[in-house]
C-alpha cells in the first residue's frame, strides 16, 4: 500500500468518523486514500473552518477531531483553529501536506517548516521522514492529544513520502489511565473543606472533560459548599440548583465576586488559568486555594495552592466525597448572589425597546431550547452577555472559546455540534464581525443538509472592542464597518432567512426556525448601548 494508505488505514484504527478539511495538490495522496475509507471526509470553505469543526468535535466527544491541509497557506489558515483547540484543550490531530524531502534544504515553493511553526501551539508536532514510522506517529498524536490535559497534535506528511509504497499495520490502541491522589492527600484535603467556614468552588472545564459532573453534584449536596462557573465550566452545576451561583469571568467586579469574597477557601476543581486569571478574583492572594485537577497549579501569585489533588478528577472527587463530612452552612448570601443575578435576566423578558437589548435576546432564546440543546457563542460582545446571562443545565450545552477565544468559531463549531447530536437543536450566536470571518461554511451546512441555527446579533462593528475602549478612554476608534444585506447572503447559500423587526418577534422567530428543521439564520439588531450600562452597574456593586 501507499504511505498514505497506511495512514489512513491507522486513523481508521483510532476510530476516526470524519476529517474536515480542504484537499491540495501536496495531499492528493491522502485524498485518494480516502475515497476506499469509511472516514468521512468533510469538505470544508476555510481551513480554519476544518480546525474549528475538528475542535468541536473534539470537545463534544472527548475523541480526537482530525482536520487536513496541504502546506504553505493552507497549513497556515488551519494553525489558527488549531491553536484555538490547544489554548481551549480539545483533543485534535491536525495533518498537513508537505513539499517533499528532496526540497527542504532550500527555498521552495509555499514550503516552511511546519513541524517549527505548529509546535508553541500544539502539545506535539512531527513530520513523517520515513515509512516506517507512520504507526507510531499517528498512535503517539492521540495518546498525546487526549492524555489531560487534552490539546492538539500535528502530523506533517511530505508529499514524496505519502506516494510511497510500504506495507505495516496500524500500533494496537493501549488505554493509558490517568492515576489518582493518594489516600493520605485524599484525607487532607477532606480536612482542608471541612474546617473551612466558607468554602468556594470554582467549577472550570475540566470537569466536563474528565466527565465529573455528577460527582461535583454529589460532594455539593453533601457539603453544601456554593458554585461559581468559568465560561467553559458552565453546566457542571445545573443554574437551577440553589448553589449555584452561575458564571464568572467577565471582568472586574460582579454579584460573583461577592462570592470571592466570602470565601475563606477556593476548591478550584479543573480550572484552566487561561479563562480567568486569579488576580481578577483573588487580587491580594490572600484565599488559600485547594487545587483539583489533573495537572499541578500553574504558579502565580494570585493562586496560593494549599494542596494539590492531582489526577483523575472524576475519581478523585469520589474518593473525596468518601472522607467529607455532611455539613450545614450559612448560606444566606449565596441566596443574595444568585436572586440578583437572575433578577437581572427576568427584568428584560417583558422588554419591547428596538433595537433588541442583549439580555432580551438571551431570556427569549433560554425559553425556547431544551435543557440539552446546544448553543455556541462566537467572540464579541455577545459572547460576555451569553457567558454571563445564558443558563445551564448540563455541561458542554453552551460551548464558548475562552482559551485562544478566537472570533470565528461559532458556525463551523455549530456544524459539528449537528453531526455529533443531530438530535439537538444548535444555535450559533454571532455578531456581524466575527460571522463574516466563516460565513461561507454555510454553505458547508447547505451542502450536508444540517438544520443549524445561526442567530446573528447586527450591530455594524466590533462590539467588544468599543466596549473596552468607551470603559478606558471615553470614545471609540476604527470600530464600525459595512455589512451586506444577511437576508440575501444567507437565502444565496440555500438557507432560509428570517428577519427580527421588533423585540417581540425575538422568541416566535426562534420558534419558527426550530420548527423549520432547515439550515435557518436569523437577522437580529442589538442594541450595545447596554454594555457601557452593565459596566456601571457592576461598577456601583458593593459587597
């Protein structure tokens, strides 16, 4: 067989159902291999499009999304989504074409050296220089992308090499397990909780990856220690359960910050720094932090680890729930906390101003999804009012980027979603700025015929950044732009296009275009006056 056979044949051993990407005069090997494959192959409008599927794909499943790219610009288009998956820590291999062997020493044709450029955004990166090493390399990606914590791979294919001929069998798939604290640390930091007199837990996505949610649940009934979610970690306490006290990270002070507050100890259980530095909540380093997860602490001053509990966080914390003591708590400012931050959203329900406010958006689109519907925040404005303000009720239910967060991500990452739960209805949430980086993987969603929902929040410019330039200086630049007519734009890509003229068709058009079951983008203009609004409120929030 071929190199690229054989390469092929051992992603079919590690279970690959599909590979997203765009094919390249360097990985026609590959493409060819693929048409006598039961691997999917997913054609895809932008590589990083492919890399933002493969991502999702990756997060909903916790098995390795794969994307391809030849060289040149299209290894270079894929490394943003890729680093994207890396910084989010989703399982991803990434695969490039490459010039071949015998022209590598010199200047060549749309050749770089890959295996350099994807290695700070990858946990590993590697080029195939001979034959026999294809089953290694390719076993070697996925035991690293989905060892925690989980990242992305990048397997670089010379293109005289894939042509090759060579006979081999993929590597036979060994499960490595992720070990568990000791019982003597385990006994530690149940005394650690129990003596505490106002414990926190911050929930991050670690917890949803190592699929730990009902133990969580467990050791909060029992303990009755309150919950503060990170962007990613929503979900892992349903919003309806009393401790809750919903999610955290959008900057400066916030009713959760009271919550910080209070504490006199931090369970930070999968917390991933990069979603939410500790100076933001913890900014004299003063609050002891007993560390949960299956690395030890970054160091940072802000982060006084008392005890790391290291390993498998499922396991760990059911071995955890074994040695904590059933306590009573005054918890009466947790119930302040969570009736402030609810308030906030059912106060907007009612709310006919034009163009829609955020939060009435937000409140009509909760009331039409079902607890397991999915939707996916790009990255903007939006994104902080849906972190903020989107309830949930299990985990991996509202996905949104906070690692590299790059703007972009919700359409592809939608279209995955579908083929992961197609049972589900999928919302993309998106303003005008980062749906036209992807746009054109509507058709992409067309041509697969996967009912998503792109619900497009219009506001001429790039919200987010207004936002932090009115709260610094007072005053805006280089911040708006032109947009097409959405209506015509998504109606050319064959999909159908509903248009929001008042706040009241907020929630009927959502309505309609769940019941269409058809690709479906909805045009909706939002009113960004609120940000600068939320920035004083927060602002005037004391403790």
């Amino acid at each position: 067989m071929k190199v690229a056979e054989l390469l092929i044949k051992c992603l079919e051993n590690e279970g690959v159902e599909y590979m997203f990407g765009v094919p390249g005069e360097e990985n026609i090997d590959i493409m060819d291999a693929l048409l006598d494959s039961n691997i999917e192959f997913i054609v895809t409008r932008h590589e990083t499009g492919a890399a933002f599927m493969a991502g999702t794909y990756g997060r909903l499943t916790g098995k390795p999304g794969v994307c391809l790219a030849t060289l040149g610009p299209g290894a270079t288009n894929l490394l943003t989504g890729v680093a994207n998956s890396n910084m989010d820590l989703n399982p991803i291999i990434a695969i490039t074409g490459q010039a071949g062997l015998y022209r590598q020493h010199k200047i060549s044709h749309q050749y770089y050296d890959l295996v350099s450029i994807y290695d700070p955004v990858t946990k590993w990166s590697a080029q195939i220089k001979k034959a026999d090493i294809v089953p290694e390399v390719v076993r070697k990606a996925f035991q690293v992308a989905t060892q925690e914590k989980t990242g992305a791979a990048h397997i670089d294919v010379p293109e005289d090499i894939a042509g090759m001929e060579f006979e081999a069998e993929p590597l036979e798939i060994i499960d490595h397990s992720i070990s568990t604290a000791g019982e003597q640390v385990i006994e530690k930091a149940a005394s650690i909780i129990n003596k505490s007199q106002h414990p926190l837990i911050l929930a991050g996505n670690g917890i949803t990856r190592s699929d730990a949610a009902e133990s969580l649940r467990t050791l909060v009934k029992k303990t009755n220690i309150p919950v503060v979610h990170s962007f990613m970690g929503k979900g892992a306490l349903s919003f309806e359960d009393e401790l809750s006290l919903l999610t955290a990270g959008i900057g400066g002070k916030d009713y959760i910050t009271c919550g910080f507050s209070e504490a006199d100890l931090i369970v930070a259980i999968g917390f991933d720094m990069a979603e939410y530095p500790p100076r933001n909540w913890n900014p004299e380093g003063a609050v002891s932090i007993l560390h949960i997860d299956a690395e030890e602490a970054e160091t940072d001053a802000h982060y006084p680890v008392t005890l790391n509990v290291i390993g498998d966080i499922n396991e760990n914390l059911k071995k955890l729930n074994q040695f904590l003591s059933p306590t009573e708590r005054d918890n009466r400012w947790v119930s302040d906390v969570r009736k402030e931050a609810l308030d906030e959203l059912e106060e907007f329900k009612e709310d006919n101003h034009f163009p829609v406010k955020p939060q009435k958006i937000i409140s009509d689109l909760r009331s039409v999804l079902k607890e397991e519907d999915i939707v996916i925040s790009d990255v903007g404005a939006h994104k902080m009012w849906m972190a903020r303000m989107y309830h949930t009720y299990q985990p991996n239910t509202c996905l949104i980027s906070n690692g590299l967060a790059s703007m972009g991500i919700a359409v592809p990452g939608a279209i995955a979603a579908k083929m992961v739960h197609p049972n589900r209805t999928v919302v993309a949430v998106c303003g005008d700025g980062a749906f036209q980086m992807t746009s054109a993987e509507l058709e992409t969603a067309k041509r697969l015929n996967l009912p998503i929902i792109v619900l497009l929040w219009r506001d001429e410019g790039y919200g987010l950044i207004e936002w932090h330039q009115m709260r610094n200086f007072n005053r805006s630049a280089y911040i708006k732009f032109g947009n097409p007519d959405f209506i015509q734009l998504a109606s050319s890509y064959g999909f159908e296009a509903l248009q929001v003229n008042k706040a009241e068709d907020v929630k009927p058009t959502l309505e309609k275009a769940i019941a269409m079951k058809k690709p479906v983008l909805i045009d909706c203009p939002v009113d960004y006056s609120e940000n600068m609004k939320l920035t004083k409120k927060l602002g005037d929030i004391i403790c």
